[in-house]
C-alpha cells in the first residue's frame, strides 16, 4: 500500500487538514487517472476505452459500477454511458464490474466540506473539487451512498460513452478512408454517408489497435434521446417475474448453507457455548465459533438457522449502556461545551432578539434499516483465490477484508456484486462479509451462502442514531424572530468509519445536517448548535443519515414557532426564505396540495421542508382524525433535483421516499433493555403497510445549478411535515418519534 | 411428500416442520419467493397453494401432501406474461423488487377471486406484504391495470 494509503488507513482526513493536504498533493495528481481495470482481462480482438466500455467482437458491454439497492441506478448508468454512446442500453450487457479504485467516487467527500451544499459559487466548488482530489489520493473509494451516484456518474459516464463512439468512429475512418466528419453512429453502429453501417462489435478489433479519441465534447441535452425522459428499468421485467437474481439467490455446486449467531449485545463477547444439541440435528455439517459468536452450516438455510437456534450460547455483557433510558440520559448530559461539536449557524443575536419565547425538547429515536433482503454472502475460499458473491455498497472495502480474513492476496479476492434487496444503509456495513470470509476460511474448498436470520439481522442493524434537540425561538407581530436550536447525538460517522478501520477528526457534519443549512436566510437572528455524545450502541447511516432526524427537529421548532406567531406555516416559510430555488420548491407544493383550501373538521394540513444532499423538498400531508385513530389521506411532495433523467424512477423514489418516511415516523424505533434490541423483526418494527398508503402527487423542478442524487432527500421532511398535519388536525404536538407512542393510526 | 410446484410433480424427504419456503428455494431451486421474517409478517414468500394466497415460511411439508403450488415463476414468464406481471412491468412498479415475488402473486390471488376489486378490497388483500422501498401507490394502480385486463379477456 502506497503511503498515503497507510496513512488514510490510520486516519482519513476530512476538514481543513485534507485541504491543506490536497494543495501539497497538488492538482495534477489528484486528476490523473486510474489504470482502466477491464484492460487485465480483455480478450483478443476486444476494446476497453475506458473503465466504463467494453466492445468484443460479439458485444457492448457498458460498465454500471455503483451498485442497484433498488434506486434503480443500474439502469440509469447504463443510460448515461448509452446516451452518448449511441446504443440501445436494452441490448448491451450491463454489468456491476469488478471493483476498483477506477470507479472512485469522486463527489462523496463533498458531504465533509463544510459548506453549505447548495452553496455553487465558485469558492464553495473548489474547495469541493480539492476535497474530491484528497479523498482520490488518500483513499479512492467504490462507494454508493450519500445520494452521489448520479451527480458522481453524470459527467463521467456520458463522457465514457462519447470517448468509446468516437473512438469507434475513428476506427471506421480509417478503415473505410470516409472523413470521420462525415460518420454518424447510431444504434450500436457507424453509419456511412451512403446509409450503410458498421456494427461497433465489427469495429472492436480495429479500435483496439488505436488510442482512444479523448477530446469530445458532450451533447447538449436538448438533443438526448433516451436521458430526460420516460425509461423502462433494464431489471424491471427480471423484478417482476420472479427471475431477478439476489446475492440470497446464488447457489454454487456443493455448496452448504450457513448462518450466524453473534451477541446480541452488539460488539459483546461470547463467554462460551455448548452446540452438542445443534451438532446432532439433520443436515448440520459443522458449528463454528467466529469472532463474537457462532456459525452452523448445514445442508440447507432452514436446518441452518433450526441449529443455531438450538446452540446454547454465554452471552457478555453489552460494551454501552444496557437500558434505553441510559442512553437518553447521555444524551441529556451532552449539551455542554465540552461536547459542543460545531456551531455552523450563528446569525445575528437571538439572545437578545426581542419577542415571545417558545422552549421545547425534541427527541428521534434509534431506527433500523432492515431491508427486505436479509444480509447475506456466498463465498468460495480456496489456497489461492476467493471468491465472494454479496450485495455491496463499498465493494473494494468489502473484498479487501475477505483478503485480511483469508490471508488470499487481494488481487486474488474476487467480489461479484449482487443486485441488492434493498439497504437503506445497511449493506455499508462489513459484518456479513468478514464472517463469510471466516467461515470460508475455515471450510477452505467449500462454497458456502452464509444467510442472516431475520432476527440476526436486527438484532445487528447498527440503527440509525437516536438525538435530541432543544429549541427557542422567538415571535413578534405575528413573525418568527429568532430560532436557537442545540442537537444532540452520538457521531454516526465515527461509529461506522470506526468498524472499518478509519478514523475521523474534525467535527461530524452529520450531528447538524438538514438543520443548519436551511434557506431561511431572512430568519435575522438564528443559531444551530450540535454537540457530540460518546458513542453508545453502534449505528450507521441510515437514508439521509443526520438530515432525517434533524430535519424532523428543525421543521416541527419552526413550525411550532410559526403557529405561536399566529401566521401561516407555509407562507411564513416562503417569507424566511432568501433562496429562489428552494422558494420554487414551496410554491409548487403549496399549488399541488391547494393549501389554504378548507378542510373539514378534524382533518389537517401540514408542511415541511427540509434541504438534504443539495436538494430543497416541500412535502405537505393531509390527515384526518377518524374514532381509531389518525389516517394518513392525500400527500404531496416537490423537489428541485436541477436536472431530471429519468421522471418515471425519479417520481418512484419519491413516492418511495417518503413512505420510508412516513412509515418509520408513524411506529418504528429500537430500543435496548438488557443490552439487546427489543425489537426483532417486522410484527415490532413495520413501517407503513399499503392500507396505511396516502395518495401521493410529485412533482420535479429543474431551476437548482447541479444535478443531484435523489435517493435519500424526499426522506427528511417526511417526519415533520406528518407531525405538523397531526397538530393541524388534532391540537396535539408530538415532540417525539415514532410518533405511535403518543396517537394512534388506522 | 408428494406434491406439485408450477405443474411439475416433485417429491421431497424433509423433516415434516420444514418451511414450504425452504423447500422450494434450496431443496427443488426455486428462487422467485423470498425469505424476508419468516413469520409471516412480509409477504415475500407468497406463493398459491391450491389457488389460495399462503406465506410459504407457514406452510410446513406435512400440509403438502397433494398440494398444488404456484410460485411467480408459475403465474408467467419473460416471454409469456400473466396479466398482474404485464401491468407490474406497465407502471415500472419494483425498486429493489425484493417484495414483488409476493405482491405479484398476492395481486393475482385477489383478482382470481375478484376481478375487479374496490379500492378497499385492494387495501385489505395487500396490506399483508411489507414493500421496504414504497411502491404502494404503483401496486396499486398496477392492480387496477391488470383487472382491466383480465375483464377485457
């Protein structure tokens, strides 16, 4: 490993440290690229141009690095490459490729920059750009999260899609003596000016023997064919015939089946078990102990987890505080100065802004992922490679632990990534894969899909992190005046980056994200505050990681502060706002939702907004209180992404969005007794069920300067814009999520 | 245990509390149901035993005798769609898809019995299969494509 890699292994260096580190570095470097990775295995008579196109003589093969959790970017890739390209990305063959520092994410670090993200003047995208060059040089990361993939595969896609038609256009030239001016490409070929065409898979042998054409220029959008517009996702009949394959769907020749039981008070130890019960049970090939606990594997899944069941297991004790209300305690203590970790906001003077005060307390609860696919992994060790096939989001991470747990060297670690059933987060984490590659380790030879119980899976979720706020905030003449808000909660990022062997000084944007960087600039006199808690349970970045729980505060103080003040929540929204695109964003909701319409009694409206990952959302909820309880009836959501690719995936995630939204708003939250999570599985942690389901209207802006990625953002102000259609409707203002601790839904 | 899966007769030596589940995915390899909680609270191992919607994690081998299984491999294929899967491809329904085995099946058990099925009914008869992603609104309108279908002919 170069120096520098050793170095970011220790520490990876975010903040002012990593800029001053990017000027030494210096800019040349931090642009160079990487050696394209299909070129090692690339047969004769076949072309790569770049880590993103391949042509045999037989086939397109269009390189789709970040990994599909359901977002739908498998597809969306293969579109930017083939928009350029100029092929129907239906008959290429789209694949996740192999992992490599070539498919670094060059935008993921912009979340560390300590800007405002829909701050694009010129300051704020150099020191982006910088950020981007370190985060290259110091640890170039595969990563899909952050809502970076379509803003991190914009640029760079299409423009491998142009390199690769170019440069097949030049090998036609040269074959044919036409001027390549006079060559068109279309559909997977070369068209001469006689009509005739060469197909690009006939070209490959003659582009290979070529060097890349690299001076394109990329094609207005006025003249996309394909992005823009209305798409049919490349899995989507796969999806809906049963014939998509998951990582839980793989199966090798001999293989056996595995599960896991480790402690269930997370990162305890196992004192000691006895599987002499389990070892005797049909199909139970061997019981294992792997760091923290146990591995059967048997001759099918079900055996599998009939065996672990049955082994008696001594469990210590949990490395955080056993009850839940210890560690809300914690979190109360943690409002001093010593824990502050970042003032980011601090305008005007609120201490001495002048009106009537309104003090409240907020909390937001640990909250699982639990995506529908268990975590899983197959893996084959042999002494000379391995091979591991698991849904990923940071797959050159995920294969170089298979490489320290097996000691194969890394080059021999091979990772096929998987179409994933879902994540929300979860599969950033590496506990699945470095038990596989123990168990692997030890059964050297024989393929095993090691597969989590349900209930492993929760048990082991590393939740979302829970926080507390405290608000005032000041109104007057029937305006707010001045909002002052302290958050509170352990840093997600420590705790995640921690597991992979990387530490992180500076501050945790996460502990103030979705709060601070709102676009109320004509709210004078406002201050946020965020202060770090010691870790406690270990959690992860949950969809919109600090932006959902902070968005939720934020929104409910301001929208409290508003209905004190006696004004319009969404019209004094509009009017602390100092920011056009975000202001576009609140009027097309307030229009879609014909707010200010009268409703009956009993029913309500509420709006929220909240900016996450540079992208200004405005959801308003309708409610009505019925005898058993509150029904969720019509919703509407708003969003500037600054461009569009696809409206059909787009309105998906949307609607998709913010039922996640909703859903874990409404009765999902973990809570520890005895150190364990008290919830296991889905009757204790739901979500929204279809019968719950409002409508939901969506509509796509295009005013913001960049495009941004839409995965997470429709999430945050989901939460509160819920809890202030519940007050609208009810008189009753929930503090406190899930909100089914304090009222019922139908 | 003799019974029959998508029109085939299989025959399978398990323990007689073993999940049709299991049996179908690593016993007969047959992958399009899902194991999500094993239950029965998601849905996604749903499969028609006997033309009835079932949470295959429930059915265990000794309830299989005779039994007539179908699974969304079953229901329709790639090449040959059924009505419920043409309409899920129609409204682009699936994110991560991992749910739509069941959902599909379960659409399709409901139209069976009810082609064209109030907005409630939809409700009601889907409420049992948990989408992590959120494609309610697409299942939906999906259904509501597919009975027009089917009530077309």
């Amino acid at each position: 490993m170069s120096r520098a890699g050793t170095i970011a292994r220790r520490s990876f260096l975010i903040g002012s440290a990593a800029l001053l580190g990017g000027v030494a570095f210096g800019v040349y470097a931090a642009k160079r690229p990487f050696a394209n990775p299909n070129l090692t295995g690339v047969s004769d008579g076949a072309v790569s141009f770049n880590p993103w196109v391949i042509v045999t003589p037989e086939k397109v093969v269009l390189i789709a690095p970040h990994g599909d959790k359901g977002q739908g970017i498998f597809s969306a890739q293969a579109a930017l490459i083939a928009e350029e390209l100029d092929i129907d990305p239906a008959r290429a063959e789209v694949s996740f490729g192999v992992p490599d520092r070539a498919y670094y994410n060059r935008v993921i670090a912009d979340a560390a920059v300590p800007i405002k993200s829909i701050d694009t003047g010129a300051t704020a995208e150099l020191l982006r750009d910088v950020m981007g060059g370190v985060a290259k040089l110091l640890l170039p990361m595969q990563i899909t999260g952050g809502s970076t993939a379509i803003p991190d595969s914009y640029d760079k896609l299409r423009r491998a899609g142009a390199v690769a038609r170019e440069t097949l256009k030049r090998a036609a030239a040269n074959r044919t003596g036409v001027a390549v001016g006079d060559l068109r490409s279309e559909n997977g070929a070369v068209i001469l000016p006689d009509g005739s065409t060469i197909p690009y898979t006939d070209l490959a042998s003659d582009a290979a023997r070529i060097e890349p054409v690299t001076d394109v220029t990329l094609r207005d959008p006025s003249e996309w064919r394909l992005l823009g517009k209305p798409m049919q996702r490349l899995d989507i009949v796969a999806k809906s015939t049963g014939t998509q394959a998951y990582g839980l769907d793989h199966a090798l020749d001999g293989m056996l089946h595995a599960t896991v039981r480790t402690n269930p008070r997370q990162g305890g130890e196992l004192l000691g078990f006895d599987a002499s019960a389990a070892k005797a049970m049909r199909g139970v090939h061997k019981v294992l102990e792997i760091p923290g606990g146990i591995a059967v594997v048997a001759d099918n899944t079900w055996r599998a987890f009939q065996a672990a069941e049955a082994v008696n297991c001594d469990w210590g004790l949990a490395p955080y505080p056993a009850e839940q209300v210890d560690h809300w305690a914690e979190i109360e203590q943690s409002f001093t100065d010593d824990r502050l970790n970042a003032k980011p906001r601090d305008d005007g003077d609120v201490d001495t802004a002048e009106g009537a005060e309104l003090r409240a307390e907020y909390r937001a609860p640990y909250v699982a992922h639990a995506p529908l696919e268990p975590l899983n992994a197959t893996i084959l060790v042999t002494d000379t490679r391995a091979d591991i096939w698991t849904g990923h989001q940071i797959p050159g991470f995920a294969a170089q632990f298979v490489a320290d747990i097996t000691g194969i060297d890394r080059e021999n670690v091979h990772l096929h990534n998987q179409f994933m059933g879902g994540s929300f987060g979860h599969r950033l984490e590496f506990d699945v894969i470095r038990q596989a590659a123990e168990i692997g380790r030890q059964m050297r030879g024989t393929p095993i899909k090691l597969t989590y119980r349900r209930e492993e899976d929760v048990a082991h979720d590393y939740p979302r992190h829970i926080t507390m706020g405290r608000g005032r905030g000041k109104t007057a003449n029937g305006r707010v005046v001045a909002l002052d808000l302290q958050l509170a909660a352990p840093s997600v990022i420590a705790s995640q980056m921690g597991r992979m062997g990387l530490s992180v000084p500076g501050p945790d944007a996460q502990l103030h994200e979705g709060a601070w960087d709102n676009p109320y600039g004509n709210l004078a006199h406002q201050r946020v505050r965020s202060y770090r808690v010691p870790e406690l349970a270990p959690v992860s970045s949950w969809r919109s990681v600090g932006a959902a729980p902070n968005g939720f505060i934020f929104d409910t103080l301001l929208d409290e502060l508003i209905h004190q003040a006696g004004a319009d929540p969404l019209e004094e929204r509009l009017r602390l706002m100092d920011h056009d695109v975000s202001r576009k964003v609140l009027e097309a909701v307030g229009e879609m939702s014909s707010w200010g319409s009268p409703l009956p009694a009993g029913s309500g409206r509420g709006v929220a907004f909240v900016i996450s990952f540079g992208v200004p959302v405005a959801e308003v909820v309708e409610v009505t209180q019925t005898e058993s309880g509150i029904r969720l009836d019509k919703a509407w959501i708003a969003a500037d992404v600054g461009r569009v690719i696809d409206p059909v995936n787009l309105q998906n995630l949307a609607q998709g969005g913010m039922i996640f939204g909703l859903g874990h708003a409404m009765n999902c939250e973990i809570t520890y007794a005895d150190g364990m999570a008290e919830q296991s599985n889905y009757d204790s942690h739901a979500g929204m069920r279809l019968y719950q389901c409002p409508t939901i209207e969506f509509r796509a802006l295009e005013n913001g300067p960049k495009i941004r990625g839409f995965g997470e953002p429709p999430v945050p102000p989901a939460a509160p814009a819920l809890g202030n259609a519940i007050f609208a409707a009810t008189g009753q203002r929930i503090r406190e999520l899930p909100f089914n601790r304090h009222i019922d839904f139908v | 245990m003799k019974f029959t899966v998508n029109g085939t007769a299989r025959q399978v030596d398990v323990e007689d509390d073993m999940p049709l589940l299991w049996i179908l995915r690593d016993a007969l390899g047959i992958t399009g149901p899902k194991y999500g909680c094993g239950i029965a609270q998601c849905g996604a191992c749903t499969v028609l035993m006997d033309g009835d919607a079932v949470r295959s994690c429930q059915i265990t081998s000794d309830m299989l005798e005779g039994a007539d299984i179908t699974t969304i491999e079953g229901l329709g294929t790639p090449q040959a769609l059924h009505a419920v899967q043409a309409a899920w491809i129609e409204h682009q329904v699936a994110q991560c898809g991992y749910c739509q085995s069941g959902q599909i099946v379960q659409a399709a058990a409901l139209l069976a019995r009810d082609p064209a099925p109030s907005d409630a009914a939809i409700d009601d008869e889907m409420s049992g299969n948990l989408c992590r992603c959120g494609t309610y609104p697409r299942i939906r309108a999906a259904i509501r494509t597919a009975s027009r279908t089917l009530q077309e002919g």
